[in-house]
C-alpha cells in the first residue's frame, strides 16, 4: 500500500512539475553549464564580496589538503565539539553523517580530534560555494544566480539538522546565520495587517542561535518559546518546522506563535507575510518546514512576561543492572516508566512539561514548569512519583531535588554550565527514532502496558546496534494551545500528543556500509509497536528517522496537500527542494545520491 501510495504520488507530481516546468536545476560542477570563473566573480561583486568556496572546518588538519595549517587546525580541535563555536562556519554541519558522504569527508575523532576520519579532505555533502548573507538583496541574487544557471540552492543557518536537509553537495548555499539582529517591540504593529498588532512581539534575524535570544529578550523581561538546547538557530528549521521546548505546554509551539515574516519567495521577491498578507505561505512557514516555501530573514513572535522556572531533577542508575542489559526485563525500569506513563495525563494537565530520558542502566527525569509561584505548584503535581522514586531500594541515586530560578536565562545559566554535560557533542554521527504519542494511550492500563513495552523494546534495540543510545521521553506538547483554527502547519498530530519518543544513536567514527544500513533500518523497525498504538499519527520531523516510508502522512498528517498548494503557487520551478520536504522531488534525483552510501 505504500509502494502504491508513493507511485500514485511520484505520477501527479510529474504532471505537476512538467506544467510548472522545473528545469531540474541540476547543473554540476565540470559540466559545460556550470559558471565560469569570471561569472562566479561577476556575481561575487554583485552581493558585495559575500561568496566563498567551501572550505570544510577541518581541512586545516589533513596534511593532503592545501589548506594544512598546524596552527589553525589546533583551534578547530579545541572547539570540535563545541556546537556555538562550530555553528560559526558554515564548512560544517552538527552531525557528520550530514557533512560526510560515503568515504569522502573532512572530519575529525571527536573523542581525539587529533586523529583525521578520512583519507583526504573533500567536501562531502558541503555547497561548492556558500553566499554569507547579510542583506535580502544577497538572497535574491543568489537565487536569480542560480535560476540563470540552472544550479541547485541550499538553504543553511546552523546545520543542525537531523535529516540534512541544509546541506546540499555541488549546491549554491545561502546561509543565513550572521543574520544575527534582535529587538523587542512592546507595541507592535504589523504590515498592513491591524488584526495583527499586539504587544510584546520579538523579532530575530534568520541567524538568530537560541541562547542569544533567550538572554536578549529575558533583559527586557521576556520569554521566547524557544528550545533548551542554545545554539539551535530559532528562526530557521526550528521556527519554520515547528520548534518545540519549555514553554511548549504553556504557550504552544514557535510556530504557533508566529506573528509576521519577512521572506525572500523563489523569485527574489521580498515579502512581509502575516495573516493578510500571502496568508497561505504565512500559514504554511508555521510549521510546514525550513528550506521549502521561501528564505526567511526575520521572524517576528510573540514573547511573554518572564516567569520563573521551577524543576525537579531526579537521576539514578539501577543497581546490578549492566549498561548494556535487555531493557525489557529491567523491572525497575519497566515500572518507572509505568509510573512516569500512568502520571502524564495529569501532569499535562497542569502543563509540567520537561524531559525524562531512559537508557539500559539509567534514567534521568527533569520535570520543568514555568509558573509565577515559589515552585509549589511543581511539588504538589509530582509530589506522588518523587515519593515512589525516593522509596525505592534498587537505585543508586545522584541527584533527587526542586530546584527554582528567576527566569529561563538564570535556568540556562545554571544548566549549561561547562561542566554540567547537558548536550551532545556536536562533530559525530547520529541517528533518531521517533514517534508523537496520542493521550488515549495514557487513558488505559492495556495501552499504557503496551507503550513501555514499545517503548523499553526500543532501548534495547537501539543497543543492540550501537554503545551510545538513548531514549529521551519529551513531554513538551502543546497542551494548552490546541489551535483549533489552524492557524499554523505544524504536524496535526502535535495537538493530541503528550509524548515525543525519540530513540537516540551515536557513533563517532563511520561504520561500515553493511552495519549503517542494518542499524538504519534496525532504528526504523523498532518504531513498529509505537505505530501500531498511533494509527494516523506521526513524527516530528525537525527529530524523525529520516527513513520513514509514508514520510507525506508520518511528518505532515492531513495538512500535506494543503502544503503543497502552496508550494505550487509560490516555488513553481521547484527552486528550493530537500529530503522528504513538502514537494519533494524524490530519492532518485542524483543531489540526494549521498542517502544512498551516507
Ligand atoms: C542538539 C540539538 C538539540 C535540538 N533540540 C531541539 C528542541 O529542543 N526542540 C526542537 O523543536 N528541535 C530541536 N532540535 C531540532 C531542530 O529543530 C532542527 O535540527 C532544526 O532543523 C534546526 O534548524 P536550524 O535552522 O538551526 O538548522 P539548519 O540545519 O541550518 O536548517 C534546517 C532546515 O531549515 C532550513 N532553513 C534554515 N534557515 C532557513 C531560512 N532562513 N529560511 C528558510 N529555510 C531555512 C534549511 O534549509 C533546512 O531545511 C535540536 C537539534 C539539535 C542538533
Ligand atoms: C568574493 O569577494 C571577496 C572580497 O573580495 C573575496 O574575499 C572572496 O574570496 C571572493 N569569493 C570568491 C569565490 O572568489
Ligand atoms: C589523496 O589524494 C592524493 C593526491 O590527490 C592521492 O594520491 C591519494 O591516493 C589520495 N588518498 C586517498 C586515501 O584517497
Ligand atoms: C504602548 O501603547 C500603550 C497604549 O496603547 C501606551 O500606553 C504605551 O506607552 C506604549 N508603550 C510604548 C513602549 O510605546
Ligand atoms: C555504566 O556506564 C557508566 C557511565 O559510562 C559507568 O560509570 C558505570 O560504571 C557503568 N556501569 C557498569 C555496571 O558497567
Ligand atoms: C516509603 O514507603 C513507606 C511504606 O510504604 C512509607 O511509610 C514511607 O513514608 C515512604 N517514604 C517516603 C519518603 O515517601
Ligand atoms: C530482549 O528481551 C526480549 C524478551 O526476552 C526479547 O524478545 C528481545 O529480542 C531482546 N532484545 C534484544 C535486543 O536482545
Ligand atoms: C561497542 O563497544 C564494543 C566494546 O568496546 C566494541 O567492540 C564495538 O565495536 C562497539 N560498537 C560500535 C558500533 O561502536
Ligand atoms: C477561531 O475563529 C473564529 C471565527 O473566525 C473566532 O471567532 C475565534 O475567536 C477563533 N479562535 C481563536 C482561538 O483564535
Ligand atoms: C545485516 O542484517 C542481515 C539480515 O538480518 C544479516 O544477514 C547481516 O549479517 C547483517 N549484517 C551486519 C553487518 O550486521
């Protein structure tokens, strides 16, 4: 059925794409399209000076590459995994399977970045050139460049992204991340739009990195719906797809709160998008995805008066229970995920949001709630599981405490500090599983014993094939703002959720070709058991498994053909593609030839 599904799909999109003319922009380097050298500079001087060849990060530390510097390769090691740093450049991205492709790459031993990963320097999944842009007209110049010569364009702020999807070999890349301004609007009026003033709207340049945002608009008192990891780009992928974090539960998802764009649409058009303006691109950049519809430069949101944040941290190791055990006959496990199972629909209610993540021999609950008391509201709603948690004897325990800050800046302060090791390394491989989990499932013993049972299947799954998994049970779901009009395009699925599943796998140097293939789809199956308790349902695919099969239904529910009208109607020639995004030009287009050998 999906094979049929796809089929049908891959006929009316030729149909489509044959009336819209699509010229394929598909032209390569070495081939007698490809620009001139005088042309590259012609266009260089066009946009001020802003276009570079690609150098990867790393080519400063292989000695074959004319770029060996021992000097400067010291300093690319000393921030290799230092994701704000490493977000400074654009010859990078998060997770090298994204900078890599099959044996060619220029990337570093996270663990020992002394030690190079490939055999020479090259560049991988990385643009043949990137346009560092600081003003729209640099974007809309990059795309009438690539029109004329019928190149392929990226679109790239961080390179976190989990799919690839910013990093595009022998593509023109427009990168956005020193589109870096912020300001704060008390009173805010929007273009010719008055149902769409207000108060207290934030506006962030495309470039934007998280932890510059929170602590901006936390100096004027506010909050932004941001996520906690901080230099993930907001307005980009983030914003655009969706954006979910700590005050999800309480104010819906970034998108949701989206209030005005300022975009650069296929033709080199500059717009401001709001909800009388191109309403339906407005619409469709909430949540419909980065890379897709438009280049966006500002994103203007709604913020909030600042509240303080109140946690509960509880982290143990299960005692006599090896790393690497079969999580399903973990008993203290099973019945802590029960446990943390059975109290959701409660805690959802009274919006505590925040993450616990489980692993073979360990589990590590942070339970977060944004609210304007002394923490006691926090207390009294996990007051029951922080007692079944303390009493038991099968634990070995590290940390089992409230904990209340002023605001999210002081939370983060605290949290992300150096030695408190919150986030991944960036600068190895990665690979998620992941599914949205509807509340009926919460509603019963039989489907709550169904899901941990999924769900410890897929820790020990995930283990079977790699030594560094995780799975990380987010319950920042957008509860409270079930956006009935929707208003925005997030996946449907988002709005009778309260859990986000995602099985997590890391690997620092490239596996052999047989083994990535088993463990991707290893990674895919075990998603089977969370599907069949969600029939319809979905991911979210800013954190999927990029392999997902029925991936128009699993990451964009019934919104997707509302979507691709507007893809349709604003990016008719097919301008701006990526893997499994709205209007998808498909696994055989050879720009994606690096899904097939990574
Ligand atoms: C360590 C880590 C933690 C994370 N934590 C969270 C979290 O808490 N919550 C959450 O919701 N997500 C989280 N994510 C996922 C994150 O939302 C995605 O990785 C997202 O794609 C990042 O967007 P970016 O713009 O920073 O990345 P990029 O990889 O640069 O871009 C992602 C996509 O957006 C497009 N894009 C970027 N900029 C623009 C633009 N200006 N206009 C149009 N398209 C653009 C790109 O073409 C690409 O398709 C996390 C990711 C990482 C790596
Ligand atoms: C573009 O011009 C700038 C400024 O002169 C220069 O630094 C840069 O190297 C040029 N880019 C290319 C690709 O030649
Ligand atoms: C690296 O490049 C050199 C020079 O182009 C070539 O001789 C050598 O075989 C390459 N090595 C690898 C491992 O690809
Ligand atoms: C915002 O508008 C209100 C009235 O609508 C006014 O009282 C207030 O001073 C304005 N604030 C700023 C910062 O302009
Ligand atoms: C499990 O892993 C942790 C962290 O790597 C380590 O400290 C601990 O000793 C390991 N436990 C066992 C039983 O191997
Ligand atoms: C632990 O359990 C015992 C017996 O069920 C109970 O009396 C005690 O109060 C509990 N301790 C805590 C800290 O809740
Ligand atoms: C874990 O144990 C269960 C139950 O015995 C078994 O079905 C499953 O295959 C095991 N998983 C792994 C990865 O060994
Ligand atoms: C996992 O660790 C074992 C033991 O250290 C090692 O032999 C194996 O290669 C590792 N597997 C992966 C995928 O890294
Ligand atoms: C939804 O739309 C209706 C009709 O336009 C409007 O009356 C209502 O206020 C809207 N609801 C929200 C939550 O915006
Ligand atoms: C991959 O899976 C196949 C089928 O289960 C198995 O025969 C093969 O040995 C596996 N290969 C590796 C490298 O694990």
């Amino acid at each position: 059925m999906t094979v049929l599904a796809s089929l049908l799909f891959s006929i009316s999109f030729a149909l489509v794409a044959s009336a819209a003319t699509d010229p394929g922009y598909n032209c390569r380097p070495g081939q007698k399209c490809w620009p001139s050298w005088d042309e590259w500079q012609h266009f260089n001087a066009s946009i001020d000076g802003h276009l570079y060849e690609t150098i990867p990060i790393a080519a400063s530390c292989y000695k074959s590459s004319p770029h060996y510097d021992e000097a400067a390769c010291q300093v690319v090691e000393g921030y290799y995994s230092n994701s704000i740093p490493r977000g400074t450049h654009y010859g990078q991205a998060y997770w090298l399977n994204w900078e890599t492709c099959g044996d060619s790459g220029c990337a570093l031993l996270e663990p020992n970045p002394a030690e190079t990963l490939y055999g020479n320097c090259s560049l991988g999944r990385l643009a043949s050139y990137y346009v560092d842009v600081r003003t729209t007209s640099h974007i809309s110049a990059a795309l009438q460049f690539a029109t004329a010569h019928n190149i392929r364009i990226s679109v790239k702020n961080t390179g976190h992204d989990f799919f690839g999807r910013s990093s595009v070999p022998n593509s023109l890349a427009i990168w956005t991340h020193n589109l870096d301004t912020l300001s704060f609007n008390p009173n805010f009026t929007a273009h010719n739009c008055a149902s769409a003033n207000g108060q207290n709207v934030g506006e962030l340049g495309a470039g934007v990195v998280a932890g510059d945002a929170y602590r901006f608009f936390n100096s004027h008192g506010m909050d932004i719906t941001g996520g906690y990891e901080q230099s993930v780009g907001l307005a980009g992928g983030f914003g655009q797809g969706g954006g979910v974090g700590s005050f999800t539960t309480t104010y819906g998802l970034m998108a949701d709160n989206a209030v005005e764009f300022e975009v650069v649409t296929a033709g080199g058009q500059v717009r401001i998008i709001n909800q009388c303006n191109d309403p339906e691109l407005f619409w469709a950049m909430r949540g419909g995805g980065g890379g897709t519809f438009a280049v966006l430069t500002k994103y203007r949101v709604q913020v909030y008066p600042s509240l303080p944040i109140h946690v509960y941290t509880f982290t143990a190791s299960f005692t006599g229970v090896g790393n690497h055990s079969n999580a399903t006959q973990n008993v203290a496990l099973r019945e802590i995920m029960t446990a943390h199972a059975e109290n959701q629909i409660g805690w959802s209610a009274q919006l505590v949001t925040g993450q616990v993540e489980y692993f073979p021999g360990a589990f590590t609950a942070s339970l977060v709630l944004p609210y304007g008391d002394d923490g006691s509201k926090l207390r009294s709603a996990t007051a029951s599981f922080a007692r079944f948690l303390s009493n038991r004897t099968d634990l070995s325990v590290t940390a089992n405490g409230y904990a209340s800050y002023a605001n999210y800046a002081a939370y983060l302060t605290e949290t992300a500090a150096p030695d408190a090791k919150v986030t991944e390394p960036a600068g190895i491989f990665s690979l998620l599983a992941s599914r949205l989990i509807p509340r009926k499932v919460f509603a019963a013993p039989s489907t709550i014993d169904a899901l941990v049972e999924g769900v410890l299947q897929g820790i020990a799954t995930s283990r079977s094939f790699l030594n560094l998994t995780g799975t990380q049970v987010v319950l920042e779901t957008p509860v409270s703002n079930l956006d009935r009009n929707q208003t925005a395009s997030a996946n449907p699925a988002w709005r009778d959720s309260l859990w986000h599943v995602i099985h997590v796998g890391e690997w620092v140097e490239p596996l052999k070709a047989d083994v990535l293939q088993n463990t991707t789809d290893g990674f895919l199956q075990m998603l089977d058991p969370l599907k069949e308790l969600s029939p319809g349902g979905g991911a979210y695919f800013n954190e999927a498994h990029y392999g997902e099969p029925d991936w128009q239904q699993t990451y964009f529910g019934s919104f997707y053909d509302r979507l691709l009208a507007v893809k349709s109607k604003y990016d008719p020639t097919h301008l701006f593609d990526c893997w499994k995004c709205v209007g998808w030009r498909g696994e055989q287009d050879p720009f994606y030839s690096c899904y097939r050998e990574w």
